[in-house]
C-alpha cells in the first residue's frame, strides 16, 4: 500500500527474447474468447513487467493502430524490450499455439462438420458469444453517449449503419469516415 | 479451387487491406470478413461462416485467429497461411514503427485529434460486428434466447467466456436450440 516505492528500480522485466516468448504462449493458451484479460493479469500483476498505467497506454496505441489489437500490443511491447528479436518472440508466442490448434479445429470440422450434435454446439456457441460482443459494445458505448464529446456519438451511429446495416465495403467507409472524424476531433480541441 | 494460385493471391491481398483498415482489432473486421467469403467470393455459407466464427472462439488464443480457418476452407492449409500473413503482415510492421516514434508525439494536437476521432470509429465497427454476427448466429427463438442472456450477464458480471460457450454448447448440442 505505500507508495514510496515509485523512485525505486523498475521492475524487472524479462530476461530474454526466449522468456517473452515463452509467457505470450502462455498467455494465448488461456484466453478463450479474446485474450486481453489474461495479458493484464500475467503482465502486469503476475510478472509485473508493466505498471497498470504503462499497460493501459499501450493498449490505447494497440487499439488505435489498424489491425487486432493484441497482435498490436505484443510487437510493440516485443520491441521494446528487445528489438525485431522481442518483436518476434512475443508474436510467435502468441500465435504460434493457437494456429495448430485452429488447424486441428478445421480438420475436426472437415471430418465431423455435419453431425446434429457438432453442429448444434457450434450454433449454441456462435449464439452466445454474438451476445458477448453485443455486452462489450454496450460497455464501450457508456462514457461516448453518456457524457456525448462532439460529434462521437453519430460518427459511431453512421459507422455501424453503414457497415453492419447496409453492409457496406469497410475499406470505403473508413476512407471517408475515418479522416472525417479525425478531422471533427482536431477542431473540436481548437 | 482448392488451393489455387488465384484464391491464394485473393485471400493474401483482401486481409491485408482489411485488416489496414480493421480498427479496434479483429473482431471489428467481423462484417468485412463476412462480406468477402460468404457476399463476394462464395468461399461458404452463412452458416459455415458463423461455424468458423464459434470455431475460433473454442481455440485458445486471439479473435483473429478465424483468419486462418477462413483461409483454411477456402484454400487449404496454404490458404490459411497466406490468409494469416495478409491479415498481421502489414499491420505488424505498422505496430513496429508507430510503436517506436509514438510517444515523441505526446504533445502533439493531431496525436490526440487521431486517439479521440478513432475512438467512435472503432466502436461504430464493433457494433455493427454485433449486429451482424448475431443476425446470422440467431436463427431460432433459442439461440435468440442464448444470445440476449448472454448481454445481461455479460455485462452485468464478469464470468469467464467459457462458461456461456460450454452452457451454449451443451444446450445446441442436445438439439434444444
């Protein structure tokens, strides 16, 4: 609870490439269904290579920067322990499980894809975490509508019609949106 | 088809530019995947889709992982390499080299101007993943009834996935849903 131990070392971070490695494998093996909570445990409160606050900026640049954002945040973090070497390390480790296993998932689902019940779970399943990123949408969506800055709200609200209503191409939405929005936050902090 | 040079270079250049424009990580790209196999180039069906999206969530590790059984099916194991390099090639490279530079630019106007204005951006994305998912997840008044018990507890408590996948995938596979 004391909170004079800001001025002392930093933590120790990890000893190699190879251990990095070795704890984003780990990592992956635990996440089911998103792998993000598991990230914040090891990282921050089992291995402690990252302060709450260090995690959280990084997670902002992670999910900001195009492209799944967990696969963002172990590049960055990869290399800045240890260069392209790190960055490969906690990439590797990451995906590197994970891939065999969905390989293995598809073979399964080759073989056995029609059985009633297989098919049932998948449904089941599918149903369920439809409802899990519905409950996470409707988390992230509090602090925008309830404390409304500028024009989020109805950026979010053209974004979602345009690509899950009208199924327009993602590339062509962002094109016009993205910089639009970017632009409206600029003035916005004038 | 299977395997074809014309599917691989297919898979390999869609999830790259996809995934340069897939804010707020794999799960945001949900529709645009969708609409590239199923809508556009016919790889499978609705309900193939949705069984590669349940399929993923059963595997340990990231969301994006779907990537590489969308590959798979269209194209075989070369398809989903091809189709896992397109989706984390770029991007990582990106992640590489903001990573380093960023935080020069703490200060500056336009670094916060691009944090706040994505911000609904990506939310905007995710919503219509919801949305889009669960049109083609819920086809009958049980996986309805699944999906929304789902939200509440979901938002509510913090439960591990995997309790909803197992209950979920337990009831489906009775044949109750």
């Amino acid at each position: 609870m004391s909170e004079s131990t800001e001025i002392a070392a930093p933590p120790p971070g990890p000893t190699s490439a190879w251990a990095l490695f070795r704890t984003f494998a780990r990592i992956s093996l635990y996440g089911f269904g998103g792998v993000l909570a598991w990230t914040y445990r090891i990282l921050v409160e089992e291995k402690r290579w990252l302060s709450d606050v260090q995690f959280n900026e990084l997670l902002a640049l992670a999910q900001f920067l195009p492209g799944p954002n967990i696969v963002n945040f172990s590049v960055v973090f990869g290399s800045r322990l240890y260069g392209k070497a790190g960055a490969v390390a906690a990439l590797g480790g990451l995906l590197g499980v994970p891939l065999l296993a969905v390989i293995l998932m598809g073979l399964v689902y080759a073989r056995f894809g029609e059985l009633a019940a297989l098919r049932g779970a998948l449904a089941g399943i599918s149903a369920a975490a439809a409802g899990m990123i519905i409950a996470v949408v409707a988390k992230l969506s509090k602090p925008l509508f309830v404390r409304p800055l500028g024009p989020g709200p109805l950026v979010a609200i053209v974004c979602f019609v345009a690509i899950g209503v009208l199924r327009w191409p993602l590339v062509w939405v962002l094109v016009v949106l993205a910089p639009l929005s970017v632009a409206l936050a600029y003035w916005r902090r004038a | 088809m299977k395997g074809s040079v014309d599917t691989l270079l297919t898979l390999a250049v869609q999830f790259a530019l996809m995934s340069l424009f897939a804010i707020g990580g794999a799960n945001a790209a949900l529709p645009e995947m969708h609409r590239l196999a199923v809508e556009v180039m016919g790889w499978m069906t609705d309900r193939q889709f949705t069984d590669m999206f349940a399929l993923a969530q059963l595997t340990p590790g990231p969301n994006v992982i779907i990537v590489a059984l969308i590959g798979y099916q269209a194209g075989g194991l070369a398809g989903g390499a091809v189709a896992m390099l397109g989706m984390c090639g770029p991007t990582c490279v990106v992640a590489y080299v903001m990573g380093r530079v960023w935080d020069r630019f703490k200060e500056a106007r336009w670094r916060t101007a691009i944090q706040d204005g994505m911000v609904p951006v990506s939310l905007g994305l995710l919503a219509a993943s919801a949305f889009v998912v669960a049109m083609i997840a819920d086809t009958s008044a049980g996986t309805v009834v699944v999906t929304l018990v789902t939200v509440v507890v979901a938002y509510a408590t913090k439960l591990n996935p995997l309790w909803f996948f197992g209950i979920a995938g337990v009831l489906g596979a009775l044949g109750w849903l």
